[in-house]
C-alpha cells in the first residue's frame, strides 16, 4: 500500500527517474514501485537528482493486476512508464482503476491509447478519476501546438510534425522507447479524415518543410500518434494527420525499410519469432540506458498547421530535452490532480485535462519549450 500522493511505477527506469526529479523539485513525496527493489534502489542512487532530500518509499510488485493494485492504493494519482504500453499498459491501468488513483502515463502508441478510451474511459469517468495516457513529449507539445493553432477562430483541419533528434540520429533513444519503436511494426496505425479514423498504408512517409530547418525532414506516422484519437470527438476539428521525423534523415528512412522488410519477411511469422526479430532489434540498437540528455544535444520542433475555410496559421513550440520535459509534464499533471484540479473525469488527454495553456506555462518557465504562432 503507497503511503504517498504519487505513485511512479516504472521506478527503475530511465523516464520514471527523470518523473521523479522533478516530484522532489516540487518537494511532492512519492512511492516507488518497480518489478525489482534492489535493482530500483541502486538506479535511483545512481540517476535520481537531489535524491537524498527526498521524502519517498520503494515497493516491489508483480506485474499483474492485484499486485499493482495493492501498491497502488493510498495513492491519488499513478504515473505509468512501463512499456511498451501495447504490452504492459492495461494491467496498470485496471489496477490504478481498482486502487481508485487517477491514471496518466509515458505512451505514444496510438493503439493501446484506443484501447484505454474503450474499455477503461467510461469505468474512470463513472469513478469520478482521469485516464489520460500520452502526457509525456510524445504528444503533448504537439497537442500544445494544435491547440494553440485552434485559439484561431475557423481553424478545423490539422497537420501536425514532432521532430526531434539526438547525437546521433536516433541516439540517446532509451531501451523501451526503442522497444516501443519496433513494437510499432505490429500495430495499426490510423489518421482523422472528415471525423472518421482512417488507416494509413503500411509503407506511409510524408516530407515536412518547415522554416526551421534547410533540409525538408523525411517523416512516418508513427504509430499514427495521439492526437486524431484526441481530436476525434471533438467538435472543432474535421482531421488531423500527424507524423514524426528523427531529424536526421538517414536514421528515419532505416526505420521506414525495416518496416517494409517487416510486412514482406515478418508479418506472418508466428509471434514467438517476431519476438526474436523485435528483440534482435533492440539488443542492437540500444544495448544499455542512454546518459542524461543535454541541451546542447536534444533539442526538438513539434508544428501544427490548422487550416479552415480561409483562415490559416502554423503554430510551433521549439523545446529541449524531451525526456526531461516529459518528467516535467507527468510532475505537472500529477500536481493538478494532487489539489484536484481537472477539468474532466474518464478519458482524456493532458491538455483538456488542465489545459494546454498550463503545460506550456510549466515547460516555458523551466526553459524547456517555447511557443510561437503566426497567421499565414
Ligand atoms: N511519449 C514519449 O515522449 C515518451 C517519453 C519517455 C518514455 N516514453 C515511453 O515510456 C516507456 C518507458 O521508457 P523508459 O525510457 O523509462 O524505458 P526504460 O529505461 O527501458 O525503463 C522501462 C521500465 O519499465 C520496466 N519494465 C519493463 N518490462 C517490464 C515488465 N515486464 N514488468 C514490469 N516492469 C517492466 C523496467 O523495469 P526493469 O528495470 O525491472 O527492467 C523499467 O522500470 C517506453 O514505452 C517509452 O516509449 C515515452
């Protein structure tokens, strides 16, 4: 049984660290909860910032509904980062259900975050609790964007980029976002045309131009994102098409090829043998935990572009560092949910939740992402 506010599970990992520096910046006491004490207890040595003035626990639980539920209870809210969520999400989700907390997590991936909106939203909401996966880089400053871009009265159609990168391309990726990347070959993944989910082709790219870089950014859908799941039932928005570049060109078209090898070679594999490929994939890519990210390495545009009848406007935040920032943005929404301060219940994203204007507030007065918008 938790004995604090927070709840962080994934305690041993490297987002559920970083979730916890910014807890202990905002001087929130938190449990710890992991699937490993020792191991959990020696990371958070080794990673978590200002760790000694911290007031916390560490509790070690099985990964199944009724072991997570009783570390859970006594929480408010559980901040979720085992993945990849498609999956270990939904134990987590049912047992923060079941322990009565309010539920937010770290996940990207537009089907699980479909699957939490049918089976779970209605519970949540008739238990007067949140559900709101995805608050985390991906997609909240993309959702920022679009939301900023929707202030513009007329404004019903969306195109949105993250783009993002690393050292080295992709690198400094962590071992379960790789995980999650190639997981990503598995799922459907699906746009809003004309308020109707829609699925794109197994072999989509598209090609950004934005003012921000010289070199147009060659992109994928990644999973399709978060936000034509967000914006489907809302009433101001028609479509939304959003995609995601590692803005190094080449490391994002390696990822498109391994996908069109994955639906000729893999795709009808039995899944014990996709398990080996994906795992392959990742023991190659991502051996170990990447170090801290540094503002002088990590830095990302996400853009949205809304067009309606005649009005248009391209809104971007430019940020840093996204896994921290996603550290900050779970810390954010936890500290809303701590005084109980949400503007909904059941199933709904960060943004509606406590409103896109407070998540960029946060990140900008931590310097950790900037708005801008103008009309075209
Ligand atoms: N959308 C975004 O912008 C964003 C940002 C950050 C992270 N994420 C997502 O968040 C997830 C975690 O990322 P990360 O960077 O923290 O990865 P990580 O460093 O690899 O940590 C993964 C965590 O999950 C735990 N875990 C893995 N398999 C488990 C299992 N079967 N049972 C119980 N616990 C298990 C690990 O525990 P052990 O130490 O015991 O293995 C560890 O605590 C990924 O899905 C990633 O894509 C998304």
């Amino acid at each position: 049984m938790a004995k604090h506010p927070v709840v962080v599970y994934g305690a041993s990992g490297y987002t559920g660290m970083l979730i916890m520096d910014w807890l202990i910046d905002q001087n929130i006491p938190f449990t710890a909860v992991a699937r490993n004490a020792k191991r959990t207890k020696e990371m958070m040595a080794q990673r978590v910032v200002r760790l000694e003035s911290a007031n916390y626990e560490i509790i070690e639980a099985e990964h199944n509904v009724d072991a997570l539920a009783n570390a859970f209870r006594g929480a408010k809210v559980v901040c979720n980062t085992v993945g990849p969520f498609f999956n270990f999400g939904l134990a987590a989700v049912e047992a923060a259900l079941k322990a009565g907390c309010h539920y937010i997590d770290t996940a990207g991936e537009q089907h699980f975050i479909r699957q939490v909106r049918e089976q779970f939203g209605e519970l949540y909401r008739q238990a007067g609790l949140l559900v709101s996966p995805s608050n985390a880089y991906m997609y909240s400053f993309a959702e920022i964007a679009a939301e900023v871009a929707l202030e513009t009265p007329g404004i019903d159609v969306l195109e949105t980029a993250t783009l993002t990168r690393g050292p080295r391309g992709a690198a400094g990726v962590t071992v379960g976002s790789t995980a999650t990347i190639f997981e990503g070959y598995r799922q459907e993944a699906c746009y809003l045309w004309d308020k109707k989910l829609e699925l794109h082709a197994a072999d989509a790219s598209f090609t950004a131009t934005t003012p921000d870089f010289l070199q147009a950014v060659f992109c994928l859908p990644w999973g399709g994102t978060s936000l034509p799941v967000y914006f489907e039932h809302d009433p101001r928005v028609r479509s939304c098409v959003s995609f995601v570049g590692f803005y190094d060109n080449n490391a994002m078209r390696m990822v498109h090829t391994l996908g069109q090898k994955w639906e000729t070679e893999y795709k009808n594999l039995p899944r014990e043998q996709q398990d080996a490929v994906l795992k392959q994939l990742v023991d190659s890519t991502t051996p170990s935990m990447p170090p801290r990210e540094r503002t002088t390495l990590q830095r990302t545009v996400d853009v949205a572009v809304g067009r309606g009848q005649l009005a248009a406007v391209r809104a971007t935040v430019h940020g840093v560092t996204p896994y921290i920032s996603t550290g900050a943005l779970q810390t954010a929404a936890a500290m809303k949910l701590i005084d109980g301060e949400t503007a909904k219940v059941g199933f709904a994203s960060g943004s509606k939740a406590f409103g896109h204007r407070y998540l960029l507030g946060f990140l900008e007065q931590r310097g950790l992402a900037r708005a801008s918008v103008s009309q075209l």
